[in-house]
C-alpha cells in the first residue's frame, strides 16, 4: 500500500482530475481481470494478445483495448507483440501466492463498494451505508456467506501477516499468555506462539469463525498452543491472560464502544499485563491518504467506526486505567501499535 499523500499539481491540472475520475474504470479493470485469473494463468509465462483473448474466451477489438489498459496500469508488461505479468502482478495477483489480493478485492467488491455508494448521505447523517450494520453487527451478516467468509478472512489475513511477524519481535519474554480479541482465524495467534514458544494463546471471536480457525490452524502445521474461545465481546467476559490484542478492531466501532471494549480488556488483563491495540491512525493535519479513505469506509461500512489519532487512543487507555506507550509502526505502513501497560 503507498501511504503516501497524491502530489497535488504545481499547475491546475485537468489530467489530475481524470485519474481520480476513471478510478472506478480502473478498479473494474484490476477486478475482471482478477475474477477471470488472467495474472495466475500467465504466471511465470508469457502470450501474443490473440493467444491470451483465446484462452480467457475474449473477443477482439475489446480484449486487445483490455489487455493494453492493463499495461497501462502496470500490472502487464509488453516485450517483442507477448505480453507477460509485472512484478507487481506476479507477487500480489497470482493466485495461491503468500500476499496474494484477490480476497481483498472481493471483499471490497462485496462489502464496502456498495457501502461507498452512499458516501453523500453518511457524511449528512453519519449512518452507516451498508443495511446490515444498521440492523446489528455486520460481521454475522457476512459470515452468512461462506465464499465472502473466506475472502474477507484471506484479506484480514494478508494485512495481519507483517503485523503479526512485527508484533511477535517485541519482548515477550515478561509474558506467557495472550488473548486475540476478534483474531478471526487465528493467523496472527499462530505466528506469535510460533515466534515465542513459551506463549499460549487464544483467539476469541464470534462462534461462526470456529471451523474457519480449525481449519486455517490444520493448514499452517497444527498447534496446540492456539485454541479458539467463540463469543461476542460486547455481551460476554473476555478471557483471562497476560495481554489482550485489539487489531483492526476499535476502529469498527464508535467511541462509546471503543471504551467499553478497552474497560472490559482492563478486567481481563492480568496486574503487570498490557493491551495492544493497532489500527491505522490518522494524525495530525497530513494523515495517511490510504489512513484517511479507511476511515470514510469505516464511516459508510460500520455503526460509528472511523480511523482516530494516537493521542485519543492514549486517552482512551488512560481513562480505563492503563498506561500508554506508543510503539510505532505496526508493520504496515498506516498501522501504528500502542500498548496500554497495567501496573502490578
Ligand atoms: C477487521 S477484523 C480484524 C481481524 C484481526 N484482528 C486482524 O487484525 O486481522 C474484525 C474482527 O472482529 C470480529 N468481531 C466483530 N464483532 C465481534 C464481536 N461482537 N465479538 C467478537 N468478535 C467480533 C470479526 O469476526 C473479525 O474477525
């Protein structure tokens, strides 16, 4: 992800606007190319435009203005009339690969981008643009569908991987117990006790994610360090350890919630434990661009989440009784890490 701010135009610019105006043209194109596995067909490979179009059942004139919109975008390189995959494409677009996106861009198309469509109504009212987080959570919505399930939890997956591998170089040596609250399916739980052996941890989230978190912690090689606790965790008791993780989780939800959340991980907490809380944060008057459009999807997907600076978090921890520290960054280029400490 950049996180770096669009260069505003030295001059008026109309080509500016363009870009930002054929954005939608653009993620059409990156999708169907996607959905149709172009990148993993071509993988390590190259093909003549006739060959590729007859192989993905495309017609021509359309599929050659395809192909090179592509290139364009740079996620296919032209060499000598054969077109191949770029770097870009080969490490993130092919199916099957570690950071493969694809389950991200489903989730997105399935679950934000229809949010999105009422952007002008949630910045005039603040309500959520997506039905079902006004009639609950919008988690047990989605987990009706098993493949949105599986894409949401491939996506959660390839952002929570670089954080977990940064999270798990921290000492762990004062602790041995850790809890995930709302760990999904238990991938940054696995390569904590993976990279600390003498942790244990459980990951707790709503029931529904059982199976997924069998079935994700079989694929990894098995442990027993890991086990899944299924709750709600605004209605039930969280579980007992040394630290209790919040990732991705408080900005989901409203600041009142975000309290409640952080009071009833301060009951949780063992005495000389501490909370992790990451999310990406938006501070000061240049935030991350990628921090800042996370938040307006949070503002049109959640009941009252939005991204929020380090130092409201700081105050969130203090006002349940923890003591904030900010270890910053969190592995991904938005994300930044506070820890709540509590004193023995
Ligand atoms: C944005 S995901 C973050 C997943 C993971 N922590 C990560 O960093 O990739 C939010 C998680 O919160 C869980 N969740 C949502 N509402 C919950 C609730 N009421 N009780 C427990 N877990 C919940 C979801 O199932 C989902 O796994």
């Amino acid at each position: 992800m950049n996180s770096a701010h669009p260069e505003p135009p030295a001059d008026p610019d109309l080509g500016a606007i363009m870009a930002i105006a054929t954005g939608h043209w653009q993620t059409k194109i990156l999708v169907t190319a996607v959905e149709a596995d172009l990148f993993t067909n071509l993988s390590g490979s190259s093909a003549t435009i006739p060959e590729l179009s007859e192989r993905l059942g495309y017609r021509m004139p359309g599929a050659k203005g395809f192909f090179l919109a592509l290139v364009g975008l740079g996620l296919l390189e032209s060499h000598d009339g054969r077109l191949r995959n770029s770097a870009t494409a080969e490490q993130f677009l092919v199916r099957g690969r570690p950071q493969y996106i694809g389950g991200y861009l489903q989730f997105c198309a399935r679950e934000l981008n229809p949010a999105w469509d009422g952007l002008a109504v949630a910045l005039r009212t603040g309500q959520p643009q997506n039905r079902a987080a006004i009639e609950g959570n919008p988690y047990d919505s989605l987990y009706r569908d098993e493949a949105a399930t599986e894409a949401f939890l491939d996506s959660m997956d390839m952002f929570n991987t670089p954080i977990g591998l940064h999270v798990s170089s921290l000492d762990w040596s004062p602790y041995s117990s850790v809890v995930d609250v709302g760990g999904a399916r238990g991938n940054l739980a696995h390569t904590l006790v993976t990279r600390n052996p003498h942790l244990t941890a459980i990951v707790f989230d709503l029931p529904q994610l059982e199976s997924a978190f069998t079935r994700h912690m079989a694929a990894l090689g098995g442990t027993d360090a890991v086990s899944f606790v299924g709750g709600d965790f605004f209605t039930d008791p969280l579980p007992e350890a040394d630290v209790l993780i919040f990732g991705h989780i408080l900005h989901n939800w409203s600041e009142e919630h975000r309290i409640k959340l952080l009071q009833n991980a301060y009951q949780a907490v063992r005495p000389g434990g501490a909370v992790l809380v990451y999310d990406p944060m938006v501070d000061g008057a240049n935030p991350p661009f990628n921090a800042v459009l996370a938040s307006l999807s949070m503002l049109v997907w959640s009941a009252g989440g939005s991204e929020y600076s380090v130092e409201e978090c700081h105050g969130w921890l203090t006002k349940v009784g923890f003591r904030p520290e900010t270890v910053a960054p969190a592995g991904m280029p938005d994300d930044v890490l506070v820890i709540g400490h509590k004193d023995r």
